[in-house]
C-alpha cells in the first residue's frame, strides 16, 4: 500500500476526496496528512486525516504527494521539489477524475512509464489526459500507414537508426519537415506535422527516443475503412508483437486487438452540433474514448477494458 500525502484542502480536494477515500477503501493507498498552511491554522484534523504545515514533510515518511490544486499545480509542483521530492513522485490529484480510476493501475505506469507508439497525435492526447510524462518519440507526427506498420513492427532496430532529413520546412509555402529513417527495404518516413524545420523535429526525436521504456511499450494504430488495402494493413498489424490496439473505421473483424467504437455513430447522428465525421479524429477525442474504454486497464494489457459494445 502506497502512503501519500496530499497537498491542498480548498474545492478541488472537495472534488476529488470521495474517489480518495474509495481508493483507501480499497487498500490501495493510505493519507498519512494533508499539506494545507490555511486549514492548519484553525484545524489539526480533515476527514480524518492530519492537517500539516509543508515545513513538517521532512518528518513524513511517504511514497507520493498529490497536488489538487490546478491553477498552482506547477508552483506548487517546484516548491515540492525544492523541499527534496522527487518529481516522479508528485501525482496530479485530476487523475483521480479519470473514469473508472484505479490507483493501482495508475501507478503501475508512473513506476515503470509506458512508451506509446502512435501513427498520430492520439498518443500526445493520452499523456495529457493521464498527466504522464512524454515516454515516447512518436509526438506530434503522422505517418504513411504502410511505414508506421514497418516502424511498429522493428521498433528497436528504428529506434536505434539516425533520423535523417527527406525535407525540410518551408513555413512560407506551407511545408512541413519530413524525416526519414532506415535504409533499402527498410526505409521509411514520417511527416513532422507540428514542427517548422527538421533541426527542431530531429532534437526533439532524439531526446524522447531516449525516454523509450524497451520493456513496456503499447502500439496504437487507426485505420480507414476506405483504404483499399485495409486487410494487408490489418494482417500486418496483427503481426506486432507488443501490446496493441487498432481502431478500424469498417465492420467487425476476427481479429484481436482490432475494434470498433459503436458511440461514434450514436454521436454522429443525434442531430446536434458534431466536432467531427472523422473516425480518427473522434478516436483522438479523450472526452469520448473515455465513455467506451478503460484506458488504464488497456494500459496495463486487461482483456476487459472495452466499456460500451
């Protein structure tokens, strides 16, 4: 069991102490106090935990602080580390928002991060959601479906390959940077969408390729139905050997790990005001893949985290 402290006692605790309590409930963590200079003034006790000054945690012993508050999450984040905690033990206290939350599972992924392979932003989106650091390369950058495939599938020997210019940028005429990497057979490219020039997409690759977690990473991939060679793509991707889900904008298939998500056309045609038509796009949408999927239980590689079928 994970002993925390917790950092704040204003309304985003407020809004978030039932899923704590739940979460010790459940034997998944204990509060040893809360860190809270206002309340400590007039209380020594909140929900039965100790109310303390932050001069005190030196003499706490404890494995992560959460930070409720939003608006002074990152100043409060610094101060924390300037008292000596260490910035992987800082927890941002909306995770405890995420639907279907599990500590256990969420902290499985702070201790040994998981580096997201993605043929699009989507895994950029899901960092964010989860307040997880960047453990991956693939940020920002869109693929040809034939050459993230090949990338997915020989990961390391890419990983280990230098990323070449095949373009470079031109903001004037409305060009991105495109890089390249491998050789013969192996060659492949990807388009650095976010970036102005390659020297800032290739320094950006080369620092988060460095963040890579080789024992735990997990393939996304989203298809389009109308792509002639869907089932080749398919077959190929079913050959990825690490943790893996594929979005697949067509009919049901056999094959694992390939789904479709029945909300998106529930979203499409309720008659109102959509965002998008555009499965990719509603895939890359948190706010809807959250009602269909556990993502942490997906995460962590259980078989039931599907929400809505």
């Amino acid at each position: 069991m994970d002993k925390c402290i917790i950092w704040g006692a204003g309304q985003e605790y407020e809004n978030i102490v039932n899923q704590i309590l739940f979460e010790i409930e459940k034997g998944n963590l204990e509060v040893i106090a809360i860190v809270s200079d206002i309340d400590h003034k007039y209380f020594y006790n909140k929900d039965g935990f100790s109310v303390v000054k932050k001069e005190k945690l030196h003499e706490l012993e404890f494995n992560y602080l959460i930070i409720t508050s939003t608006k002074c999450y990152t100043e409060i984040e610094n101060e924390a580390i300037l008292l000596g905690i260490k910035k992987n033990k800082i927890i941002h206290g909306n995770v405890f928002k995420i639907p279907l939350f599990d500590w256990k599972r969420y902290i499985s992924l702070v201790k040994s991060p998981i580096s997201i392979l993605s043929d699009d932003c989507w895994g950029g989106y899901l960092y964010h959601k989860l307040y997880l650091p960047f453990s991956s390369p693939c940020i920002n950058i869109s693929w040809p479906k034939e050459d993230y495939i090949k990338f997915a599938q020989d990961v390391f020997y890419y990983l280990d390959q230098p990323l070449e210019m095949e373009r470079e940028g031109e903001l004037r005429k409305n060009l991105y940077p495109i890089g390249r990497i491998g050789s013969g057979d192996k060659k492949i490219h990807m388009d650095f969408v976010h970036a102005a020039c390659f020297q800032d997409a290739k320094k950006l690759w080369d620092r988060r390729k460095e963040r890579v977690n080789r024992d735990r990473i997990f393939v996304k991939f989203s298809l389009p139905a109308y792509l002639e060679n869907y089932k080749v793509l398919l077959g190929e991707f079913n050959k990825i050997l690490f943790p893996k889900i594929a979005f697949f904008s067509g009919e049901d298939t056999e094959l694992e790990n390939v789904i479709y998500l029945p909300r998106f056309e529930w979203y499409v045609n309720q008659g109102e005001r959509v965002d998008t038509v555009m499965f990719s796009d509603y895939v890359r949408n948190m706010e809807y893949l959250l009602k269909d999927i556990d993502v942490l239980k997906l995460l962590n590689h259980e078989e039931d985290y599907i929400r809505s079928k």
